[in-house]
C-alpha cells in the first residue's frame, strides 16, 4: 500500500469510492473539488499496487481545529489497518499546521468508525438531535492533539 496525500487528479476516484461508501449520502466529485480548493483542506489517500484508490480521508483546518469531513476504505480492503493509518496521517497534518482539536460527527450506528475512532482517542462532547436525514442522532466527537 502507498499512503500519499490526496491530488485534484485523484478526486474523480475518490468520489468514485465515495459513492460505494456511502450511497445517498455522497459528496460529489464537485464538492470535492469546490473543498479541495479551500485552504486548509489536506487529503490522504490510499493506493493498492495496481494503483487503484482503495481509501481516503479528509479534514478542514480553520485556526487551531480541524473537523474531519470523510473517511472511507474500500469494502474488501476493510479491517486491515487502513482507516488507521489514514485517519492517523490526517491527524499528524493537522498538528503540523498547529491544530489542537479535531471535531467530527459519527452515526451511533455506525460500530466500526465508532470503534476506529474510539481506537484513536475520540470521545464524545455532545449530541445533535436527529442530524442526519432519515432521523438518526449525530455523536460528536473530538480528539486533542
Ligand atoms: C470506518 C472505516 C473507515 C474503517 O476503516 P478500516 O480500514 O476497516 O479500519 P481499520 O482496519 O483501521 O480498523 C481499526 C479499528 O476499528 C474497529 N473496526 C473497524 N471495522 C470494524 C467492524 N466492522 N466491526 C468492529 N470494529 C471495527 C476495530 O477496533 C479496528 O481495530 P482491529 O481491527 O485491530 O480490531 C470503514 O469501515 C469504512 O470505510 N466504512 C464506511 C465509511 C464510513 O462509515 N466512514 C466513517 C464515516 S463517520
């Protein structure tokens, strides 16, 4: 696996990821654009050894926080460290740019980015009433760096 951070010229797969990632929810290949362009964008990507974009994350550092905006690994490539080790350069780019949090939002049914994100030291500071479109709470949680 090849760890790198993400180039415009990586977002039409990632977009293409994030769609079997997450459905309806999606970002678009153009909200990855539009963010790509703000500063304090960073981007990780993942690449097997045919190339292929098999995970990626991404966060927005404004001042000393940073909210991590998506994370995501292929289905077949899932439990293997992946996520781990994407969310963890996410982590250590935002501490060079001198973040001190970094904030996100999870689905209480979501086990396995609860648990990653658990795994990297997150924790909860609040919920937001039913957040998502079909109703469900959003946890929010945050890390310091
Ligand atoms: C969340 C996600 C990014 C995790 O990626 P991953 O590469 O599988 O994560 P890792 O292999 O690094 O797992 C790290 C830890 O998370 C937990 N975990 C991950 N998947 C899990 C699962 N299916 N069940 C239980 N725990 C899980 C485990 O504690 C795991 O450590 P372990 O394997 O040593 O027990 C991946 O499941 C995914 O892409 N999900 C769909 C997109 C998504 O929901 N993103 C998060 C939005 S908030």
């Amino acid at each position: 696996m090849i760890y790198r951070p993400m180039q415009k010229t990586d977002l039409s797969a990632v977009a293409r990821l994030e769609e079997v990632c997450f459905q309806a929810e999606r970002w678009s290949e153009e909200m990855f654009l539009s963010s790509f362009s703000q500063t304090g964008f960073v981007g990780e990507v993942c690449q097997n050894d045919r190339g292929e974009i098999v995970g990626y994350g991404c966060i927005s550092c404004v001042f000393d926080t940073a909210d991590l905006y998506n994370i995501a690994v292929a289905p077949e490539y899932r439990r293997t460290g992946l996520g781990t080790s994407i969310l963890r350069r996410l982590i250590a780019s935002a501490k060079a740019r001198g973040v001190e949090k970094m904030f996100l939002e999870v689905r209480p049914s979501n086990t396995s980015a609860n648990r990653l994100y658990q795994s990297e030291g997150f924790f909860e500071i609040s919920v937001r009433k039913k957040y998502y479109p079909d109703g469900e709470d959003a946890r929010i949680l945050v890390k310091e760096l």
